[in-house]
C-alpha cells in the first residue's frame, strides 16, 4: 500500500517520543515504591530512604534519568487522585476601578460601583462591562453628562493616556486593558507565592477576561493556611487608631437602636451591643474584646446601612477592623480595632516594603522585621513623629496585625510587626510580603479539597475499571472478529501508550473524568475498526477476494470514519472550552483519543493488515460464531416509525411534565453552595444526622439554613450540601462552617475526636473531600452549560448540512440530539430521590450530555453516510427501500459498537467509584437512547422532511448532490 514507509516511520517516532515523556513518571514511582515497600507505614523511614534511593541515576544511553528531575517531568495528577486543592480566585474589581479613579468619592461612580456590587450577584458579564452599563444609567438620572475621561473618572494622574476629551469608548477599553493586566500582574504575584511553598507541580491559570485566576495544588494538606496565602493581598498599610472614648457615644447610641430596627440590621431586636462588645476586658488599644461565636453579629450591625447612617461627623469615615487572630491567653475573643480613616480611606503609609525577614523580640517572640522604601520611611517619619504616646496600627488586608504605642519618631524606615506569630505564620506572612502585593484584594469565589485518602481510592477505582474495561474490549474483539480482532487490540494499545504519552509532553493533567475519558475513547476509537471490518466482511461477501475486501473496507469506511470523529470532535473542544477543571481534562484526553484513533485504528491497521496479506498470509474478520450474524438482516424501520413517534413522544411528554412540575436536584456548582463528603468509622443513617445538623446551621435571626445529606457510596460516607454563609468567600466563613458540621456529627465520632482531626482528611474520619462555589460562579457555570449545548448542536447541524448538502439530514439529527437530551435529563428529573447514587445537575452532567451527543451522532452518520453512498448503488429503490436498507445494512455496526460502549461504561459505572457513577448513568441512558434515535428519530424525521420534496425529485436532488463529490465516496 501507499506510505506504507510514511506510516512506519511516524509511529516509531512517535513511539520514541511517547516513551522519553514516559520515562521519567515511571522512574519516580518505581523509587517511590520502593521506599514505601522499605519503609512500611513508618513516615520517617520513608523519607529516609527516599533520600538514600533519590541519589541513584539510571543510565540508559541516549539519556540518564535522576529523581529530583525525573518527579519534575513526572505526569500530573489531579486533586482526585492525588488530593489536595483547586480554588478559582477572583480578585476584586471594585478595587481596582478605585485605584484606577485615584480612590474618587464622585457620587455618580460611587452609586455606580453600589449598582454593579448588586448586580454582579446574579450578573454573568464581567464586572467591569456591568460597571460601565451602570455609569451609563446613573449619570443618565442624575443628568449630571459626566465622561469617563472626567478628572473625577478616570482622568487623573494614574492614567496617563486618558486626556479630558478620550471618547468613553476608548476609555472603556482602556480601562479594559488595564483590568486584564492587573489580572496578569495577581497572576504573577499568586505563582510566586506558591513556588515560595514548594509544592509540587502546581497548576495556576487565568482565566481570560473574568478577572479569575485558577490554582490547582496537589497533595497539599494545610488547606487553611493555603487559603490565607492565596487570598492575602498583601496590602500592608499604617494607621492612626482612635480610641474607645471617641467610639463610645456612637456605640450607646447604636445599642438603643437596635431594640427598634434590629431586624433590618441583621440581627434580633433583643440583642445588646454593649454586652458582645465586652468592654470590661479591653486590650491592645482596641474597642472591644469579642467572642467568636458573636464576630459575626458585629460585623452585621457595624456594617448595616443604618449604622453608617447613624455616624457622627468624628467617625464619619472610621474603619472596623478585627485583630489578626485571638491573643496569646484569650483564645475564645477577638480584638476589634476603630481605625482613623478618611475621605478616600488611603492609608497614610501604603505598601513601601522593600524588605522583610522573620526575628525574634527582646522576649524571645517571633516577629517579622522589615524594611521600607524611601518614600515609604519618609511617610513613616511623619506618621510616628505625629502620634508619639499614640497607638498606631499595622494592618494587612485590613486586618490588623498590631497595634503599640509609639515610643519615639522613627526615622530610618525600620518596623517590626508582632501578633503571636508561629514560625510558619511567620514565615508565610514574608514570603507573601516578598512576592509582592496583590493589585487588589482576590477572595476564593470557588473550591474543590480533596484528601490523599480519596485520591488514592480513585486511582485504583479508576485503574480497575480501566482494567476491566480494556478486557472487555479485547475480548469482544477476539470473539467477534477473530485474527482482525487481534489487529485491533494492538491498535487500540498503541492508542493508549501514544495518548498517555502525548497528554504528559504537552504537560496536561490527568484526573478521574479523564480516565473516564481515556476508557471511553477507547470504546470510540475501536468503532473505527468495527466500520472498516464490517465493510469488509459486506465486500467478502459479495465475492471479493481477502485483499480486495480489506482495501474496498478501508477506502469505502473512510468518509464515514472521518465524519463520525469529527462530530465527537466538536463536541470534545465545546467542552473544553466551556468546562472547567475535571471537565477539561476528560474532553482533552477525548479529544486526543479521537485523534489518535484516525492513525492507530486506520492508518496503522492498515498498514500492518497488509503487511501481512502481501506475505500471502490470510486473516478472518469473523469467527464461525459471528460470520452469519446481522447477514441478510432487513427491517422495515420507515414502516414503523410511527409507532416510534408515538412511544417517543410519551417518553418525551413524562420527561418535560417531570421537568416542569417537579425540577431537578441542582449540584453546588449549578446554584452555589458548600457540599463536603464526611467519612465514618461506622454506618451512619442519614436523616438522623440532618436532624442534629439542622439545629447547627441556624443564623443569628434563628433561622434555619437549607441542609442536604444523603448516603454516598458506602453507608460509612455522607454527602453534606448547606447553603449557610455562601455569600461570605473568608477562611473565617470557611472554618465557622467546619466547626458547625463537627458539632452537629459529634454523636457518630469517636469520644475523643477533635476538630482538627475531623479536619484532617489524612485521619480514618472527618472530612475527606469538600466543594465551595459562590452564588456568581454558579450562575457561570449554568450559563455556560447551557451555551456549550447550544454551540454544540448548532455546530452538528452546520457540519452535517456542509457534509451531507441537505438541511433536513441535519434536521432529523438535532431532532434526534434533543430527544436524547430531554430523555436524559428527565431520568435525572423522575429519578433524582430514588437512585442510590448521586443524580445532580452539575458539571460533570453537562460532560455526559455532550458526549451523548456526540456518540449518537456519530451512530447517525454512519446511516447517513450508507444513503448517500446507495444513491447511486441501488438506483432502483424508493425513497423509503433506500433508508431502510441503509439502516439495516449498517446494524452490524451499530450493535457491535453500542453494545461494547455500553459494556465499557457498565465497567467504569460499577468499578469507577461513586464519583463518575451518576455520570456513567447519564451515559449508559445515553448509549441506549443515542442509538434507538439514531434508527426511529433522525432517520424518520429526515425521511418525512425529504419525502415532502416527492420521492423522485428528492432522489434526483441527491444523486446530484452525489455525483457532484465523487472523491466523498
């Protein structure tokens, strides 16, 4: 055959490259298996011996691998099957757009920045388009005609390329571009921070045009703290402190106030402010000493709008700030500080750290001494020489670290910042001074923490089913097509080694939805060789010798093959444009696998199948179980499309009725919300714990927060989804609602457990996974969801009407997308309360839906396809014979590739671990409802939009079409 020498040449290529990424993930895990097997359970002696074994080099020629180097360019492993942490940070726009208008109190932007704070909750724009749609309406109300380019805009010395007469238009995208580079600068600053930690192989990514930065850190286990480092803008900055007989009027005044308009405060009528604020213990120059438990409640009064109403003119512009964490010998309170602020809130030092390092006091304590730059000490001066015998505070992100008094100027620009400092506190709190600060302040709007526990659970689930599922194939192979089967097997394994070699050179990550992926696209793949096999045995059939069926079975396979992947294609890059972490992983390792599979399962196949004939060798492509099965198989499919229509529209009228009256169990990632799974060391009854953590998550005006548990996978697990403080993206947030689900399940954990060890996703209880997604992000991502299907199919209707020439063939296959669509999504509807497993709408259904569509596609082409191929052939038939007898001829094909594909998914549904079971079942209904459609639906609806036309007249049309692409045959 033609570029036999080409074919050859490129696969062993491929196969060297392949095996040189390969190298090094092999390396590293055989050192580390060899410590673990040396060290036992001992941590110590494993690090030992890792420390002994990592000096050894091996040295195979053309290169020589070491382990340091060789666990650099090891394959990434996602959070699910190493553990760890993803979070989405968003840094905060609002911020920005101050530094940007040089903190201007104009009354107009104010109102705008208000609006768009309002708006952005239920907004899916940018923040900054919302913005400048909220000057527009605010400026247009007030009749003030302000332009952007205003010098109380954006026309002030910070941007130097706004003149007074910029068009707002330019503006807009000026202030755009800065916006996005401000993003860039976060994004830099947010690498460096955790290059500083040392963790291994991390993952940080913008995300383009959201203000978004994506950071994935797997097997870290000190969540909180990398929380803290992520979201700490590092804005450092000096205050003068006001003391408690300044505040104190104001105080009395706002107590008295609540007992009438407590409700419209936050809190409940009966509240007395004087007795949280528990003014008889104050210290470090602070207003109150405040339990934890009632931080809270404060922040809902101090920050209400009739408290900032009720403001005298001396504290007009005062800033509340909480102390850094509880003092040493008062763990239970937290120091509340009255900052001096002003009109713009700029502090009267800001930033200026040109050094900083950790040290130690006169008393032995850990401090952090730094250094400021020229102008940063000149402020200094004038700041301490201003306040001496005053306090003055030190805050980071407007939390403040300390607050002494001031003893004497200090002229020399040298500080030093204390607060019951560890040595890692400290040391994070440098690193973050040394990367730099944030352009402003990044809250986590989105997370996912997976324990090491877990992630290695999910890779052996997910390396069974792999296992199982590769079995399957090859047996099935074998059994149905004999000696061809075996050429298939070593396809699809050469398949498999160049696509795990090609996803680690181009650095992508590997995670449970991409084994998914990995597996499925080997079910896919193998539908190449099962179209060119069953076109061969058709050729075998009508006479042909064995050379001449496998090269009629190649050429006359191709356009279908082409065509079929290219739709899976589509819906692959849909996905991983629009999906996000584990969701991009299984459509890159789909997307390459489809690839792939053009080469391995046609190219090479061919190459070695005729390898072999030209040796005058045979090879069946049956066995004598097989040979006769489908042949000769005719079926009036046409003729029995109305009961088709009549079975599908119940189907499709249970399915809306459902949908519409009783809805769907929405995931977190679709309507916001944290969800944890908690292990136990015993079975646990899932109503009685939502009994007892009910009475946990109630807010301070005694109601009760929504709270979901169900039984997840064993009946030891559960799965916990509250909506408590979802507004609030702080550690604090975080850790309150920790500390609540630890009380509520106290019942069914040890007697000695703590909260640190329920926290601990290392122990034999607690907390083993968790996921948070803000309110904003939710609605991104149902948004999202919803245009990926809609992009989707009208990309499978454009290509199917540019290949096929006829606007009712692409028709009839969206008809038959949409019905597979509504049936899946109102088996999620029907059965949402009945499965034992999870049936949300998330993410991961969004995955399985699109890859539904672009499996049945794929069935509907090939029909498609076989029509255009017997217009010619059979000249003779109808309209009605023509279809008919291309769906039969190709049922061969689609059996054996549905049913293998459904044996593939049953494997990963049974054997992937409770994760990827509600999206294997989306899939299983999918494979059976993709390919009854393709046969009742698209075929059925084609056929009556083309009868239409006159059965000649469409014929003819169609003949033309045909005649005119010869080379598609």
């Amino acid at each position: 055959m033609q570029g036999k020498g080409l074919i050859t040449l490129v696969a062993i290529i491929l196969g060297l490259i392949c095996l040189n990424e390969l190298l090094p993930t092999w390396y590293a895990g055989k050192i580390e298996k060899q410590a673990t097997e040396l060290a036992g359970n001992n941590p110590e002696k494993y690090q030992k011996e890792m420390a002994r074994l990592s000096k050894d080099t091996l040295n195979l020629g053309f290169t020589k691998l070491y382990y340091s180097q060789a666990k650099e360019k090891e394959m990434k492993l996602g959070l699910d099957l190493k553990g760890g942490i993803n979070v989405l940070l968003e840094i905060n726009q609002r911020d920005l757009v101050n530094n940007l208008t040089n903190y201007s109190t104009n009354p107009v932007l104010l109102e705008a920045l208000d609006r768009t704070d309002q708006m952005q909750k239920n907004s899916t724009n940018p923040y900054i388009k919302d913005f400048f749609t909220q000057f527009d309406l605010v400026n247009k109300e007030k009749g003030t005609n302000l332009k952007l380019a205003d010098a109380e805009i954006f026309g002030n010395t910070n941007l130097s390329e706004i003149k007074f007469n910029t068009p707002d238009e330019q503006v807009k995208k000026i202030i755009e571009n800065r916006i996005e580079l401000s993003t860039g600068t976060a994004y830099e600053v947010i690498r460096t921070r955790i290059d500083k930690m040392g963790v291994t192989q991390p993952n940080v990514q913008r995300v383009p045009r959201t203000g978004r930065i994506s950071v994935e850190m797997p097997g870290v286990k000190d969540i909180d703290r990398v929380k803290k480092m992520l979201q700490t803008s590092a804005k450092l900055q000096f205050w003068e402190v006001q003391q408690l007989q300044e505040v104190y009027p104001y105080l009395e005044q706002l107590n008295a106030v609540i007992a009438t308009k407590g409700d419209s405060m936050g809190v409940a009528k009966n509240t007395n402010l004087i007795n949280l604020l528990q003014l008889n213990s104050l210290r470090s120059n602070g207003v109150a000493n405040v339990k934890l438990s009632d931080t809270a409640a404060i922040n809902k009064i101090i920050n209400s709008k009739i408290a900032h109403d009720l403001r005298p003119q001396n504290i007009k512009y005062t800033q509340f700030m909480w102390g850094y964490k509880p003092e040493a010998g008062d763990a239970n309170n937290l120091v509340l500080y009255a900052i001096r602020g002003n009109i713009n809130q700029k502090a009267p030092v800001d930033g200026a750290v040109e050094s900083a390092r950790v040290n130690y006091d006169d008393l032995g304590r850990i401090v952090v001494d730094m250094q400021m730059d020229s102008k940063g000490s000149k402020d200094w001066k004038t700041l301490t020489g201003k306040n001496v015998n005053k306090p003055v505070a030190v805050t980071l992100d407007n939390v403040v670290y300390t607050a002494p008094n001031v003893v004497n100027e200090i002229p020399n620009g040298r500080t030093q910042i204390s607060g019951s400092f560890s040595q890692e506190e400290a040391q994070d709190l440098v690193n973050v001074l040394g990367a730099g600060k944030l352009p402003a302040g990044a809250k986590i709007v989105q997370a996912e923490v997976v324990g090491p526990s877990l992630g290695a659970e999910s890779v052996n689930a997910g390396m069974y089913s792999f296992i199982i599922a590769f079995v399957i194939i090859i047996l099935y192979m074998l059994f149905y097509y004999g000696g061809a089967g075996i050429y298939a097997v070593i396809a699809i394994s050469f398949n498999l080694f160049y696509l795990m070699g090609i996803m680690d050179s181009v650095d992508a990550t590997l995670t449970l939805p991409g084994i998914a992926g990995i597996v499925l696209s080997m079910a896919m793949s193998i539908d190449a060789n099962v179209i060119v096999y069953e076109r061969t045995k058709e050729e075998l059939f009508a006479g042909k010798n064995i050379r001449e069926a496998y090269n009629e079975g190649f050429n006359f396979s191709l356009s279908a093959i082409i065509d079929g992947n290219i739709t899976s294609l589509l819906t692959a890059v849909v996905l991983y444009i629009f999906g996000t972490g584990p969701i991009q992983g299984f459509a890159v390792t789909l997307g390459i696998g489809i690839i792939l599979s053009m080469f391995t399962c046609v190219l090479l196949t061919r190459v070695l199948i005729f390898s072999r004939l030209e040796k005058g060798k045979g090879l069946s492509v049956w066995t004598k179980f097989s040979k006769n099965i489908f042949r000769n198989t005719w079926v009036d499919f046409i003729g029995k499309r109305k009961y088709a229509y009549i079975i599908s529209g119940i189907i499709t009228i249970i399915c809306l009725a459902s949908i519409v009256t009783s809805g769907f169990k929405f995931g977190v990632d679709f309507k916001g919300g944290r969800s944890y799974v908690v292990r136990f060391e015993k079975p646990v009854v899932a109503n009685d714990a939502a009994d007892n953590l009910e009475k946990q998550f109630v807010n301070k005006e005694g109601q009760k927060n929504a709270v979901d548990v169900k039984t997840f996978g064993s009946d030891n697990q559960l799965k916990i989804t509250t909506d408590y403080r979802i507004d609030e993206e702080s550690v604090e947030a975080d850790q309150d609602v920790e500390s609540k689900l630890f009380n509520g399940l106290k019942p069914y954990l040890p007697a000695d457990a703590q909260l640190s060890g329920f926290k601990d996703s290392g122990s034999s209880y607690g907390i083993v996974s968790s996921v948070k997604v803000g309110p904003t992000v939710a609605d991104d991502i149902k948004s999202g969801g919803v245009i990926a299907l809609l992009i989707a199919l009208a990309g499978i209707f454009l290509y199917i009407l540019v290949r096929f020439k006829k606007w009712q063939f692409s028709t009839g296959a969206v008809a038959s997308l949409v019905h597979d669509a509504i049936v899946i999504l109102g088996a999620y509807s029907i059965l949402k309360n009945v499965m034992p497993f999870n049936m949300e709408i998330n993410q991961d259904f969004i995955a399985a839906i699109l890859t539904v569509l672009g499996y049945s596609i794929n069935d509907t082409v090939i029909i498609f396809d076989r029509i255009r191929e017997y217009l010619n052939e059979k000249k003779a038939l109808t309209l009605e014979g023509l279809f008919n007898d291309s769906i039969s001829s190709t049922l061969g094909r689609t059996f054996n590739t549905a049913f293998m594909t459904f044996l593939v998914i049953l494997a990963i549904f049974i054997f992937g671990g409770e994760n990827l079971r509600g999206f294997m079942f989306a899939l299983l209904i999918g494979v059976g409802f993709g390919t009854y459609s393709t046969w009742f639906i698209a075929s059925a609806v084609s056929y009556d939009l083309l009868k239409k036309k006159g059965v000649e007249g469409t014929k003819k049309s169609l003949a033309a079409k045909k005649e005119a692409t010869p080379e598609e045959a």
